[in-house]
C-alpha cells in the first residue's frame, strides 16, 4: 500500500514500525500521553523503581487510655498502579509519655483501612513504673503487597494492655511520620 499524506496531516499505508529510527523526536510527542485501559509492559530489570510517594504527619498531643485498638490520627492513603506493585511503609512514632499517674505499657500496631493488624511495632511501649517518663520512639519499615489498583489506607493504632492506665502520644506536639512508596514490581 502506498503512503498517502492527506489534507488534514494525517498519514495512511504506514505500518507500525514504518518510520525510520530517529524521525519521531521528544519535541514532536505531546505533554501528557493517555495509556488508559492499556497495558505496558516494562524492559526486563526495570523493576523496582519507586512510582510514587504518599506521606503525612501527626503531631496532636493524644492521651491512649483504653485496652481496645484505637486509630492514633497517623493515617496515609495511597492508590497503587498495579496490583503487582509492592507498598514500602516507613513509620517514625516520636513522643510517647507516661506520667505517674498514668502507668502501664501501650501497644502498637500498623493497621490497613479496615482495622486489620499488617505488623505490631512494639507491644510495650514505656514501663510500669510509677515515675514520670517517656517510652521508647517507634521505627520501621514494612514491605506490603496489597494486589489492589484501589485506594489502600495503612493507619497506626495504639492500647494499653493494661486497664486504668495510658500514656501520650506525640507528647508536646511532636512529630510521628508515616511514608508509602509504591514499588514496581
């Protein structure tokens, strides 16, 4: 089939494939490229690379006096890509206090969007001591596999394990983190 170059610059009879190497530039692509509905498939060793970052704060002073699993406020949201791609979750939970009054150990978990435990952090946080102090900070990472292209929700819950007790978090406003990096599988 021959090549026709229409009025309204267009072209028809060229095949996929049909231009020569070096004649399609960056400058002659659009902005934004519409890939909705398709599927692209990567180069082998390309996996890995980090999609996208989600990222929040909580800094409210919060006083935990309960035994059940309360949400501590931390809660981030991210919407992966693919359901192949992997979530790395990086908690820091900063600000954990137990005055005299209020004794006994607190216990936290990462938490999905429906309330169910991914991984406790720390089971005893601070002491039973009756002295004013503060707990331990909270650190780590998680890697997740939600195999879901929907918005998924990763939240930290906090309780006491022991009854008439609490504890602070984000005593004095200071700041606790959570980061969700989307990975590609």
């Amino acid at each position: 089939m021959a090549l026709v170059l229409n009025g309204s610059g267009s072209i028809t009879g060229l095949s996929a494939g049909g231009l020569p190497d070096g004649s399609v530039t960056a400058d002659d692509i659009a902005s934004t490229l519409d890939l909705s509905g398709k599927t692209v498939t990567l180069p082998a060793g390309t996996g890995g690379k980090v999609l996208q970052v989600v990222g929040a704060t909580y800094s409210t002073e919060t006083l935990i006096t309960t035994t059940s699993y309360v949400d501590s406020g931390l809660t981030a949201t991210i919407t992966p890509s693919s359901a192949s791609n992997k979530i790395l979750v990086s908690v820091g939970l900063n600000g954990f206090y137990r005055n005299g009054t209020h004794v006994g150990r607190m216990d936290v978990i990462l938490a999905n969007g429906s309330d169910a435990q991914l991984l406790m952090l720390d089971n005893e946080v601070g002491d039973n001591s009756t002295t004013d102090g503060s707990g331990n900070n909270v650190m780590c990472s998680y890697l997740h596999s939600p195999s879901t292209t929907s918005a998924y929700t990763y939240k930290i819950r906090l309780k006491m394990n022991t009854a008439s007790a609490g504890m602070y978090f984000c005593v004095s406003s200071s700041t606790s983190t959570i980061t969700l990096m989307e990975i590609a599988a």
